[in-house]
C-alpha cells in the first residue's frame, strides 16, 4: 500500500453525517447563487407583464417573446424545430389554457411558469455544476502543494486549450480562475508533469477524470498527447455528488471505467485513483479492498482535506 495513504481502514473513507450536512449547504447555496439570473429575469418579466391590460395583449409586447415561450413549456432545443407561426401558436396556448384561467393573477402565474421551467434547466446545469466545482477543489487543493513547495508551474486554460497557450503560473489568480484551467504542468526532479481533465482516451473511447501525462507544455500539443498512450502515468475517477443514495452507483461507474483502463493499459500499466464526496460503508470496503490488493493505486474522501491533501501529494510524486 502507497505510504503517503493517510487512510488506515475502510472506516476512515466513509463520509460521516457531519460531512454530508455541510456538502448538501455547500450545494443549495450554489444552487441559490446559480438561480439568481433566473429569479433577475422572472421579475423582469412580471414588470412587463402587468403593462399589459389582459393575457392577449402579452402577444404585443416582442420584448418578452422569448419568455413567454419558456413559459410555455419549450426548450431551447425545440426551438430551431418551430417556425414563428408555431411559436406563436405555443404561446397562445399558454395564454389559453394557464394565464387566462388566472384572471387577474395572470402576470403572477406566467412568473410562476416561467420559474418552473428555468428550474428543470437549473436542475440540468447544477449536476454539471457539481462535476465542476468537485474539479476545482481539488485544482485548488493541488497549486497550493505546488505553491508551498515553491514548484514552478504552468497553467492552460479552457479558452487557450485549442491554441496550446500556456501561461506561467501564479497561484493568488489561479486559485480564483481554478475552474477556468483544463491542465497543469510542472517540472520537479528531473521529471515533466501533465495533470488534465475529463479527457477522451482513444485507448479506452471513454473520457476520464483525471489524466496525468510524461510531458512539457509543447508535448501537450492542445491535448493531443493523449494520442501518445506510453506517456500515459495515472488515471483517475472524480464524484463530487454528495447525496448517499447516488454513491453506490457513482462507484460501481467508476470502478468499471478503471478497470477498462487498467485492461487497455494492460502492457504498459498505469496508476488507478478514486476520489468522492459521497462514500457510503459497503462501497468504502470495496475500495479498500481494492487498496490492500493494489488493485486501486490510491483513494480519497473529497469532503477530507487530510486525504484530498494526501492525494495531490501522491500526484506530485508520480
């Protein structure tokens, strides 16, 4: 077993109730922060809606065009289907059967419908948004190791991913723009570091979580390395849900992408790592189980700053 594992049994990967308490906080307050353009637009709306004298007469009012037909129910997606006849269609639809029922209240009812709908869409980008911020805790938790350890760094960032841009590093901004950085690279004894993320492997046709690479900024080639499996070092599973009743599935989903990658790799092995918020007990024994075999090269809580520590520590030995 890997001696920077702080972890010394299954226990200690399980999430405890006070970790889950502050994980659901932490999301329905990044919920909230999300849903305040949303809560911005549904007032907007209502302000123009009660200029008009009746339901009918919203039809008048081409400012509030593309509100009304959210209202109504249609996604973005459906709207490159529909001529304007047919969105104009919806919206009396709407008018008919939802805001002319309402008398009075009409301009309280379309804000209500049109909430209830950018709330699927909320709901929709929030699961990506989970996704993204578990990425940038552990991008922040990794340029503080390499701060401390006055390792200089590179950075490459979503928008400059294509032109192969890579900045110097500076860890005060970088820690503030973390959730806009695709890679890290840094040099240190002798050796030339690629940490990027949710990256399609041609090896295994899948993307992956956490790709580590042997390479400069140059060899990354706007992630094209990742043609080159023998650069190939570790690979990782991230879950940053925090709900227990989704835990069980996100490991059994990552445990099987690692063992397609540990099957793909198979001639020139590669490291395997797992890191969650949510670890429940029956899944926490599994991994370390696996820990214990060697089956798994490491494993962390995200929820536990000592092990999400130790984790980028293993990283920055590799």
């Amino acid at each position: 077993m890997n001696p920077l594992l702080i972890i010394r049994s299954a226990q200690e990967l399980i999430t405890s109730r006070t970790q889950t308490r502050s994980g659901f906080i932490e999301a329905a307050l990044a919920k909230n922060e999300k849903g305040r353009p949303y809560i911005e637009q549904a007032r907007t709306l209502r302000a123009y809606a009660l200029t008009a004298e009746n339901p009918q007469a919203l039809l008048g009012i081409d400012a509030i065009r593309p509100a009304l037909l959210t209202a109504s129910g249609l996604s973005d997606k459906a709207f490159k289907y529909f001529t304007e006849a047919d969105k104009t269609e919806a919206i009396r639809a709407l008018i008919k059967n939802f805001l002319e029922p309402a008398g009075n209240e009409f301009a309280e009812e379309l804000t209500y419908r049109f909430l209830l709908i950018k709330g699927d869409s909320l709901g929709g980008s929030m699961r990506n948004y989970v996704g993204e911020l578990a990425q940038m805790k552990l991008v922040r938790k990794l340029l503080s190791l390499l701060a401390i350890r006055e390792i200089p760094y590179y950075v490459l960032s979503k928008q400059q991913k294509k032109n192969n841009g890579w900045t110097s590093g500076s860890y005060e901004a970088d820690f503030t723009a973390a959730s806009e950085i695709a890679a890290i690279q840094w040099s240190h004894d002798g050796k030339n570091r690629l940490l990027f993320f949710n990256t399609k492997i041609p090896l295994v046709n899948n993307n992956v979580d956490i790709c580590l690479f042997d390479g400069d900024c140059l060899s990354f080639d706007s992630g094209r390395i990742v043609n080159h499996p023998q650069k190939a070092l570790m690979f990782g599973e991230l879950k940053g849900g925090i709900d227990p009743a989704g835990a069980d599935e996100h490991w059994k989903t990552g445990n099987s992408a690692l063992s397609r990658i540990r099957s793909a790799f198979r001639p020139a092995p590669v490291c395997t790592s797992f890191i969650a918020a949510a670890i429940e007990a029956k899944m926490a024994t599994e991994i370390w189980d696996q820990l214990s075999d060697s089956t798994l090269s490491f494993a962390a809580n995200l929820t536990d700053d000592g092990q999400l520590t130790s984790y980028c520590a293993w990283t920055l030995s590799l």
